[in-house]
C-alpha cells in the first residue's frame, strides 16, 4: 500500500482550489477546499471583550460560511418580510414546529442531534441578501437582493433559508440559493445573472444547503432532492447551461469537490447511494464508490492522489479512495483503507498534515487519523469544554480550530495527541463554519459576524 503514495505518483494528483491569494478564503472550506489558510496566523484566545476587531450585526438569519476577497467579507442570509394580502400562503401545511422566522435563537437545540423536526411552511414573502462587510472596519460595504419570493417548504429548526455559501473567483460571486435559484454578481454587487434550476422538494421538509464548486469557467451544481436528480455546469460568465446529468439519489447537502487527476480536473461529488466523479469539461461519469451512510453531507478531501470520504447518519462510513481509476470501485483495492465508527453527521472533515481531522456525528468528540496508512491518532476523545456542533473544523499556524453551536471555541496544537491551547466563548450560537485568513478570524454567528484579532 504504501507504493502508492510515492513522491512521483503524488506529483501525478493534485487537489485544486480556486486561483486564491492566501489571504482569501473564496469558498466553502477555503482555498484549498481542505480548511486550511496556508500562512494564516489567527489569535489564540479571545472572548468578548479581547482580540475582537469588530462585530457586524447581520439582518435577517443564516448558517452559511463568510467567504473572503481581497478586502471584502461576503455572507448570505435571509429575512421574513412583513405579511401583505399579495403572499400567497405555500401549499404543504404538514410541518410540525413553527419557531418566529425571525428569531434565530428559537432555533437553537442543545447537543449536536438537532430534535430531526422542521419548521413550518411560511405563508410570507422572504428575501434573500448578499451582503459585503468592508474586512478592515466591519462596516456594511453593500446590500444586494438575490431573490424575493414566499419558500415552498420549510427547513429544519436548527437551520433557515440562507445555508448556502457563496463562491468567488475574484471576477463574480456566485450565490447558490437551491430552489431561489443560481445568482452571480460583481464584486461591487451588480447583478450579472441568475438561473432558475426549478424546485427541490427535500426529504422531510428539511430545507436545502450546500454550495456550488467553481472551475474553468463553469459553475456545477449538485442537485439531489426527493425528485429529478441532476448535476449542471453553468457557464460562469453568462449562467447558460454547458451540460447536464441525471443522478439517482436521496435529498442531499453536499458541495462537490474539484480535483485533479492526471492534469484533468474531476468533480467528486458525495452521496447516500454513490460517491461519483464527473469529468469536468462533459459530465461524463469516471467513477463511483459505494459504501456512504444515509444523508452522506460531508464535502470529500484529497491529497496525494487519494480521495477522503466521509458520512455518520445511521452508521459510520470513511474512506480512503485512490484516484486514477475508471468504473465502479466499490469492492476494489482502490479502497486503500476504510473506518466505520465514529464519523460526522454533518460537519466536513479537515486534512492537513497528512492527518485528517473528524468529529463524532454532530458531537464534540475528535478523531485524527494517519491519512498514508489510516491509523487513528487519537480516537473519539471527548474535547472539553465542547458539546455539540455544526461547524466544520479549520486549521492554522499549527493549530487547529473547533467551534461548538453554543460559542465554544476550542484550539488545540496540532499533534498526534489532544493538546489544549485556549479555549474561547463568544455569546452567539454559531452553526456556520469558520474562515480565516492572514491573522484574522472570522465567525459568523446567528445574529453576529465577528472578526477575532489580536
């Protein structure tokens, strides 16, 4: 096994993110898609009274991740207008709890589970914002309207309608809003163009999230729901569509991940049923793995010509995929290690290192395991201080960064062993993962966008 990862095979495979500076954190898990900020150096201990830059009160409500462009902060959120006679009541009225839409700490659940219930169907009209921060001041920079419109179905309590993240290539943002629509704007909030994909019905009204991955000129989108599945290429210039494939499976959360193999980009896409990997300039299938647990939301990792992927609803799945091969590799020795206890539910894993960082379901329970030979580090110790989360863990300057729903912020030193350095509370329940960048961090909580520095 270890033939595999020799140095001139690694040189063969390589993940790819977007063209970033590494002061920008462009998209969903960072510019390497890993949750990593290479030379970023964040401060270790905060609270709310210490090493905070600024704060931003952020209108309406979402648990999408900030991304970052040169000296803007991007967040997506969503917010219930007044009702008026012209909103038209949804048609499916079979939801079970109705929290204040604009009251987001009525979402919050202690632990990590969540109560599985979902918030009532809205009668009112909503709007979706993309807003921009100025990443020096915290002051608002611009407010664009993506979308208005009355939801179809409802979510999940511990979420809302904006858990999408937002996407940039440094030309265009890109808002990924499911059935609101794909959105693309300039940097200074000019509308560029949006598409219309149709309606995703989600299983059991749980609402929708994910975000798009970006290469190449093109913008994929992933859409699994309880009906038509598909996978899209869109043009990011003018949002027309390149090419289209039918999938078959469950309502899913995910975001695709770009790699490379043998200099030719693949988009990985995690899944219930299958693990897929499409050729990013057709849409021509490669290769798919089965071997996910039900509701598989976990974006995938790669490094060294080898995928990481990951799910823990209702069992526990991790495996470790060679790149490079063609057909159905389920039962192959492509597979060059796997691990079935004590996987995430819904947070996306970190690698760095050659390690690869994983919670327990939506727990704060860590485990690390040697990514070469699949050797656990450390194996689901309790982390202290934590309960549950949502957020994805992140990774800099030695350290690693785990953010708990209830404001804990836990870092540890980056080992083979779990070493305490701070931990750190913020009064705000936070759900979205972090981004960093330079010696800056920035957490984005229910009601609070904040910017952590010394």
């Amino acid at each position: 096994m270890k033939s595999i990862f020799t140095c001139s095979l690694a040189s063969m495979f390589l993940t790819v993110g977007l063209a970033a500076a590494t002061s920008d954190w462009p998209q969903w898990r960072g510019p390497e898609a890993n949750g990593t900020a290479p030379g970023a150096e964040p401060p270790i201990s905060w609270s709310e009274t210490s090493n905070v830059k600024w704060r931003y009160t952020i209108p309406g409500y979402g648990s999408s991740t900030p991304i970052l462009w040169g000296d803007q902060v991007f967040i997506l959120s969503a917010e219930a207008l007044p009702k008026t006679d012209e909103a038209k009541p949804a048609e499916d009225k079979s939801a079970e709890i109705a929290p204040d839409v604009n009251d987001p700490s009525r979402r919050r659940r202690p632990g990590g589970r969540g109560g599985g219930q979902r918030s009532e169907v809205p009668d009112q009209l909503h709007r979706w914002l993309v807003i921009s921060v100025d990443r020096a001041t915290g002051k608002e920079r611009w407010r664009s309207v993506a979308k208005e419109m009355v939801p179809h179905e409802g979510h999940h309590q511990d979420h809302g309608f904006a858990s999408f993240t937002p996407v940039t290539d440094g030309e265009r943002l890109y808002v990924p809003l499911g059935s609101r629509g794909i959105h693309s704007f300039d940097l200074s909030g000019k509308a560029l163009w949006s598409r219309d994909l149709g309606r995703m019905q989600t299983r059991n009204g749980f609402g929708e999230g994910g975000s798009v991955a970006v290469r190449d000129g093109l913008v994929v989108v992933n859409w699994d729901h309880e009906g038509d599945d598909f996978i899209v290429a869109l043009d990011s210039r003018t949002g027309e569509e390149r090419w289209r494939k039918l999938r078959n499976e469950a309502t899913g959360w995910t975001t695709p991940l770009i790699v490379d193999v043998d200099g030719k980009p693949q988009v990985v896409v995690n899944a219930t049923g299958k693990i897929r990997a499409y050729d990013l300039s057709t849409g021509s299938e490669i290769w798919s793995c089965s071997g996910m647990t039900a509701n598989a939301i976990p974006t995938p990792v790669s490094d060294q010509g080898v995928l990481f992927a990951t799910s823990g609803y209702r069992g526990a799945s991790l495996l470790a995929i060679r790149l490079g091969q063609t057909g159905d590799l389920s039962e192959s020795d492509s597979v060059v290690w796997r691990h079935g206890k004590n996987t995430p539910y819904v947070p996306s894993p970190l690698l760095v290192d050659e390690r690869i960082y994983l919670y327990s379901g939506n727990n704060a329970m860590l485990s690390v395991f040697d990514t070469k030979t699949g050797k656990p580090l450390i194996n689901a110790e309790r982390i202290p201080g934590m309960s549950g989360v949502y957020a994805s863990p992140v990774s800099a300057g030695g350290r690693v960064y785990l953010l708990g729903r209830d404001g804990v912020m836990v870092v540890l030193k980056r080992s083979d062993q779990l070493e305490v350095l701070a931990t750190n509370r913020l009064e705000d329940q936070f759900d979205a993962s972090p981004a960093l960048s330079g010696k800056e961090l920035f957490l984005r909580g229910h009601k609070t966008l904040y910017c952590i520095a010394e």
